[in-house]
C-alpha cells in the first residue's frame, strides 16, 4: 500500500512539473517576443536619430557659424510657434503645468510609436465578449462640461508629418507563413447608439479621439483611456438631415481635427453634406448643411478628404458620379465640382486620394476601378476586374498600392500597383457561414506599418491579412463580437484595434 501511495505521489508531482514546464515555456517564448518587439524599435529609433544627426550637420555646413546661429534663433522661434490642434478635448492639463513658467519653452512634436503588427491570438476568453463596461456606460448624457471641452493637443500629429514611401510590394507574397498578430486582452463597451451602427472614424491630429454613426442619426465623439482599457463618450450629436430625417451614410474628419463632415442622400432635394464643429456648444449652430447639391439622385455612399495640401475632399455616390469639393474662403464654404459623372455605369461604391499624385481612385458596382487625373482632367488608368466593387483604400506606406473590396466569396479583396495596368498582385478572402451575400457595409482597414488588413465580416469575427502571406485565407481570424463586425480599425499612437459591431457594441483589442 505505502508503495502504491509512493508511486501516486511521484506521479503527481511529475505531472505538476510538466505543466509547470509548460507554463514557464510559454512565458519564456511570450518574454522573447516582447524583447524582439522593443530591440526592432530600438534599432528604429536610432535611426531616426541618426538621420535627424546627419540633416543637422549638414545644415551646419552650408553656412557660417554666425549664419549657422542665426538660423537656429530663427528655428527655435518657429518651432515655438507651432500650430496647434482645435480638435475637440480637454487643455486643462496643460494650461495648469505651463500658467507659471518664465523660461521660453521649447515645443517638440510628439514622435508617435510605430506599431508592430499586432498579433490577435484567439484566446479561450475571447468567445464571448467580455460584458465589462467602460466609463461611458454610466451616462449615456454626457456633462455639458465634457461636451464643449476642446482637444489637448497630444497624439499623433498625422496632417503635419511628411509621409515617407517605404517599398512594401516587393514583399507580398513573398512568405509560406505569417507572422501572427497578437491580441493580449479584449474589452468591449456599449456604443450608446439605439439602432445598428454604420461607421468609425479616427481623428486624423488625436487617433485616441474616434467617432461612431449609427442609423439613430446620432454621431458619438469618444476617447480612448487607459491605454486602450476602455473609452469615454465625450458629446452625442443629432446629424439627421432636415427634410428626409435621414442618418449619416459615411463621416470623414477635417484634416484639422476640429470638425466632422457627414454624406447623406440625393433624394427629395434633401442636404447632402453637413458640417459638426466639435468644438460648439449643443444647439442649431453646431451642425450646419452646405448650399450645394451636386449629386442629382440616390445614396451618397463615400466622403474622404485627400491627402493633399490644399484641402480638399471627394464624395462618390449612386448617381454615378465623383464630386471634388474644395475649401473656400470664409466658415463652411466649399466649392464642389465634378471630375466625372459617365466612367461609371452604375454606383460608385468607394473613393480615395493617392499620396504622390493628385489622382483620386473610385470604385464602382459596374466592375470597373478608375485613377482619375485631377490636374490633367482625365482618367489616367481605368481596371476591369471580375466582381464589382464596394470600396477602396490606400496603403499607408507604399504610395503605390491600394486595395479594392469586391463581391466574389474568397476573393473579397484585391491589391493593385497604381503603375501597372489590368494586373492584379494578390487577392485573398474569407468563407462566409452566416450570409451568402457580401455586405457593402463591411469595411477594411491598414494596420500603420501597411503590411496587415483587418476585414469586418458578416460573421462576428475580425479577418486579418498578411500581404506578405502567399495563401488567399485570413492569416489569422479573432471571434470579437456577437453578431456581424462592420470595421476593425488600428490606433497608431497605442497599440490597439477598435472595432464595431452590429450587437451594438465597441471592442477594444490590446495588440503587439
């Protein structure tokens, strides 16, 4: 007997070893993939440094000591005398920390940390969303304090950097795994809308500031906090349109940070496009529509603002056409006009500006892709492909390539070279078990490095794309909601993917 209980006992304790073995292995490959992670952007941010070095020096050279010294007063100066963002949130902070200094100040902008592709991981937890609650669900009235606060000025100052090209399609296709993204813990919040939600937005000055829409015609202003644990509604907006009553199809952010614009419908003469300034109070003046109509019938289905340097945005829309609207002088005067109302045959699914030229893509439902050529005034390429098309989207990174979202099952997403005509690089997809149909509602977006695409999916679960990965299946999958995800959308100043969802809730997915 005392054997018996000896050689139980061993068993046990060999056992315990085992899983302890397990686990430590684990945490051991979990530590030197975060020690990966922080040597790659070490060894980034020394260069950066070292490239900032050399500019220096040679500015140094090129002039005198005295001409040398001059110019860096002056650079002081206009450094000091930096822009500062209008986008809506609170100064508080640093109106208290500077009130009392008497020594000039010298403001650098803030260097914004590169993301790694996030590696979302399915986790046993992850099945269900978590029932948590942010800040935001214990009133779903915002304080009229939080509604009328102004943005600080922190995050990621996009409109004031210089995009530099980096070469990303030589590397698609090039690998037979992926490298995986992960998701280290999951949240999720009411969206405090009471019908399903239609889309997202970043703030293009603050992307911890984001907006939803939803069919309620109510656009919610929120704040990340905590790092990506959870957000805080700061003003709920009703941008209903006047006549029709109808809600927002699609919300872009003024490059500024400051104010949003909403697309609606061409129908009955209703409004077509609205202006909230976010910095207003709630009342009649901090939503207004413009004067002009420029779409003659049906949904307006896109509005982006180009990434130019005179501001500038594009709607596509059901009547075929693709409208150019330019900032005029004087409060919410644009000038619209249109750059072609007869390449498509059918509606316009999606616009996009290019970085490096002043080309504006639009997507279509005949099938049909088209680069228009601003300056010149014509179609500078025109794609054909087998499906038609429901939007369109830019790479971050490489000026060159830019992504379509089709209808066919599998095959939902295509990357094309703005160089090449009729060639298609890469198409990859997802099976989808709840719909055969393939929603126009369901959009994508690119993680900040450019080498990964998130995809909403008419199942609850958040596709992500390796272009680096020769397969045509989601790299990797994550079940992050309930019901259909819409969008799945990366913050570049933390490491987070919010996304939402028609279950009427927002995820927060902590991500490296």
């Amino acid at each position: 007997m005392d054997e018996q209980n000896g050689t139980t006992s061993r068993e046990e304790q060999e056992e315990a070893l085992v899983a302890l073995i397990e686990h430590r292995t684990r945490e051991v490959k979990n530590l030197r993939h975060r020690l990966a992670y922080y040597k790659s952007q070490l060894e980034e941010a020394e260069k950066r440094l070292q490239d900032s070095e050399s500019k220096l020096a040679r500015l140094r050279g090129q002039t005198n000591a005295v001409s040398s010294r001059s110019s860096l007063g002056d650079g002081l100066k206009t450094v000091k005398t930096e822009r500062r963002s209008n986008s809506p949130i609170d100064r508080r902070e640093g109106s208290s920390k500077n009130h009392n200094q008497s020594k000039p100040e010298l403001l650098i902008p803030a260097v914004s940390p590169k993301i790694s592709p996030p590696r979302l991981v399915p986790r046993s937890s992850e099945g269900s969303p978590s029932a948590s609650r942010g800040k935001s669900d214990k009133s779903h009235k915002p304080s009229s304090e939080q509604q009328n606060t102004e943005v600080k000025d922190k995050g990621t100052k996009r409109r004031f950097e210089q995009k530099e090209h980096k070469e990303l399609i030589p590397l698609i296709r090039k690998s037979s795994s992926p490298t995986l993204v992960h998701c280290q813990t999951s949240n999720h919040i009411s969206s405090q809308h009471k019908r399903k939600l239609r889309s997202i937005c970043l703030c293009p000055v603050n992307d911890q500031l984001f907006v939803t829409s939803a069919l309620d015609g109510v656009v919610n202003l929120w704040q990340v906090q905590s790092k990506g644990s959870g957000a805080s509604l700061l003003s709920t907006t009703d941008c209903v349109s006047p006549k029709q009553r109808r809600w927002p199809e699609d919300v872009a952010w003024h490059p500024d940070g400051n104010s949003l614009f909403s697309v609606y419908s061409a129908d009955s003469g209703d409004s077509q496009i609205s202006v909230t300034n976010l910095n207003k109070k709630q009342g009649g003046d901090r939503v207004k529509f413009l004067e002009d109509k420029p779409h003659v019938k049906g949904i307006i289905n896109g509005i982006v603002f180009m990434p130019w340097d005179n501001t500038c945005f594009v709607t596509g829309g059901s009547d075929h056409a693709v409208i150019l609207w330019s900032e005029q002088d004087g409060e919410n005067k644009w000038k619209p006009k249109a750059l072609h109302r007869n390449l498509h045959s059918s509606a316009v699914m999606g616009v996009a500006g290019m970085q490096q030229k002043h080309i504006v893509l639009s997507a279509g439902a005949d099938r049909r892709i088209f680069g228009y050529d601003v300056r010149v005034g014509r179609a500078d390429f025109k794609h054909q492909i087998d499906s038609k098309c429901m939007s369109v989207l830019p790479n971050p990174c490489d000026f060159n390539l830019f992504m379509v979202q089709t209808g066919t099952h599998e095959k939902q997403l295509r990357l094309f070279d703005i160089r090449l005509r009729q060639t298609e690089l890469h198409s990859f997809g997802w099976k989808q078990e709840s719909s055969e149909s393939q929603s126009a509602l369901i959009n994508q977006a690119w993680s900040p490095d450019g080498l990964y695409i998130t995809s909403g999916s008419a199942d609850p679960v958040i596709h992500i794309f390796d272009i680096r990965y020769n397969a045509h299946r989601p790299s990797q999958s994550i079940r992050a909601h309930h019901k259909r995800v819409f969008r799945a959308m990366w913050l570049q100043s933390v490491p987070l993917v919010i996304s939402i969802s028609s279950d009427l809730n927002i995820g927060l997915h902590k991500v490296y």
